[in-house]
C-alpha cells in the first residue's frame, strides 16, 4: 500500500498582518520630515501637526539643517491616538510643496 499525502485539506493562505496592532495607541511618536530649508518650514510642519495632534507646541520640535544647508530635517516628538491619525498626518504633510520626506 502507497502513501500518499491528504491535499483535501487546505492549506492556509499568507498571514495578513494587521498594520493597527503593530503599534498600540496612546504612543509616544517621534515623526522626521525632512523639507526645503526655509525660514517657515519649521513652523509649516508644527501648524500641520497641531491640526492632527493635540498639545503640539514649538517645544515639541526639533529642526536640524542638511550639511549643504539646502534642507531641514524636522523631528516632532507627539502622542499618537490612532493609526488613521498618523496616516492622515503623512499625507498632508507629503502634499506640501516644500516636503521631501516624512518617516
């Protein structure tokens, strides 16, 4: 008698990750947007954010130019309520004009 493996079960599919339960909310997050070095950029980022987030204030923000001094790399230490929050926040930001990058 041969052996042959049961293919009537099924095989399960790729885990689908649940990018929400990455993260658990209220989190610290620390948000990089790296933008055109200009004397506004810094307080464009800070006026989107208070949009988004609550309690956003200028001490909030850390800013640090490029070595060329062509760009600014702006960090805003927040509280993240929700995963929606922060995509929304990404997105307005990515849309500004002056805005290379947001992580």
């Amino acid at each position: 008698m041969i052996n042959t493996p049961d293919t009537s079960a099924s095989v399960p599919e790729k885990s689908v990750i649940d990018e929400d339960r990455l993260m658990t909310f209220p989190c610290d997050f620390a948000l990089k947007v790296m933008g055109e070095n200009s004397n506004d950029y810094a307080n464009t980022v800070l006026s989107i954010c208070q949009k988004h987030v609550a309690g956003i204030s200028r001490e909030s923000i850390h800013t640090r130019p490029s070595s060329s001094g062509k760009y600014i790399a702006v960090t805003v230490q927040l509280v993240a309520t929700s995963r929606r929050q922060l995509d929304d926040l990404y997105i307005e930001l990515n849309n500004h004009q002056q805005t290379k990058m947001a992580l």
